[in-house]
C-alpha cells in the first residue's frame, strides 16, 4: 500500500480519531475505564502515531509541486514554531474547560492562566503548526496534509465553543469566558486580562525541550532539516 491510497487512509484514521472527545459517552466510558490521566495519555500516544504516518503517507504519495520554497518561507516556520509548542505545553492538562485538552478542576474565571491568552491553545497551537508547514511545503499532498489541519484547527475551535454555550447557557458560558480571549492576546490588548504570575517554570522547560527534540529530530525522522 502506498501512493494516495496510504495517505487517504491515514488522514480519514487520523481525522476520525479527534471525532472521540466529542462524543461525550465514549470519551467518559474511556475516563471511567482508565482515568482522566490515562485518557490523557492514551489519545495523546493515539494521535501522535496517527500523525506520523499521515506525515509519512504524504511524503510517500505522488510529489505535484504548486509553489517553490523559499528562504523567508523557513525562517517563518523556525519562528513561529516554538510558539506553537508553548501552546501545546501549556495548554494540556491546564485548567480549562473550554477546551478538551484541559481540565475543569482548579479553573479560576478571575485568573483563568493560559486561558487568559487564548482559550483553545492546543488547537491554535495546531493551526500555527499546519499553517507554516503548508506554507514551506508547497505541493499538493502537504497541500492537502496540512491545509486539512488549519481548517479542523479552525472549524474545531467554533464546534467546541458552541457546545460549550449549548451546555453552559450564554450567562454561564460568558461569566467564565469574561477574562479569556477567542483570538490570542484579545483579553491582553483590550485589558481585560493581566497575568498575575509567570509561567510555570516546569512547563516552560517541557516546551523548550519538546522544541528543541523536534527540531534535532526533524531531519533524521522527517528527511528533511528545518534549518534555513
């Protein structure tokens, strides 16, 4: 198997996999069976090997160039990359029940933390991601790769809020949401949000270490160094 094929059935796994948070059965008769810790655990290691082989399928499937690369291009990525895993650190397990990567327990509309920045940083963190990788990759199956994850990223964060309003009532949903942003930095520029401490130190290191694995591992797991 490989070509198109492979990446089609990748991508539609891969996609599928992310419908599980959203079914709230499933996803609670899999928290009951193995824990919030263990959920956790067991969707992130779900998702990151679905996400390496659509990565690798999309290498592997016919190569039809759209764009040439160019410098600035990966100059970009190098940029905005660090900023994407920030957000992926910070947000998961954080509290915050606005998103499916954190947790309800602990989270303080007066001081709502990564909340403050932006209230989705896992999905934001994923469209910063595909968004620069669609851009330095400039043929069709990476087209498709990662155009496909600005869009879930997108399309995800308006599902999730609208549940959230479904479920919590407008009066709930805005008493918590009052000191979060739905772009990031809203609630900083408009002043209606200042953090009260820095960042913990423990996540910082974790997202400084995950960049720099990713970035050591890019061009032996990927083929492909990510220096300019």
């Amino acid at each position: 198997m490989g070509g198109w094929t492979e990446f089609l059935i990748a991508g539609f796994l891969f996609m599928g996999s992310h419908a599980i948070p959203s079914n709230k059965r499933l996803k609670n008769a899999i928290i009951n069976a193995v824990g919030q810790a263990g959920w956790v655990a067991l969707f992130s290691t779900l998702s990151t090997v679905l996400l390496f082989w659509v990565i690798f399928a999309a290498t592997r499937a016919p190569y039809v160039e759209l764009w040439p690369q160019e410098t600035w291009m990966r100059w970009l990525a190098n940029i905005v990359m660090p900023v994407a895993v920030a957000l992926g650190s910070f947000g998961v397990a954080a509290p915050n029940p606005f998103a499916f990567e954190g947790r309800a327990a602990g989270y303080d509309p007066e001081h709502p933390g990564i909340v403050g920045l932006v209230r989705q940083p896992l999905l934001w963190a994923l469209a910063l991601w595909g968004g620069v990788h669609l851009l330095v990759n400039g043929d069709l199956a990476h087209l498709v790769l990662f155009g496909v994850f600005v869009v879930f990223s997108l399309v995800g964060m308006r599902a999730m809020e609208a549940r959230k309003r479904r479920d919590w009532g407008e009066v709930e949903f805005t008493r918590l949401a009052t000191r979060t942003s739905g772009w990031p930095l809203q609630a900083l520029l408009t002043g209606r949000w200042r953090p009260i401490r820095g960042p913990s130190l423990l996540r910082l290191a974790i997202a400084v270490l995950a960049w720099m694995t990713l970035w050591h591992l890019h061009a032996p797991v990927i083929g492909v160094s990510p220096f300019p």
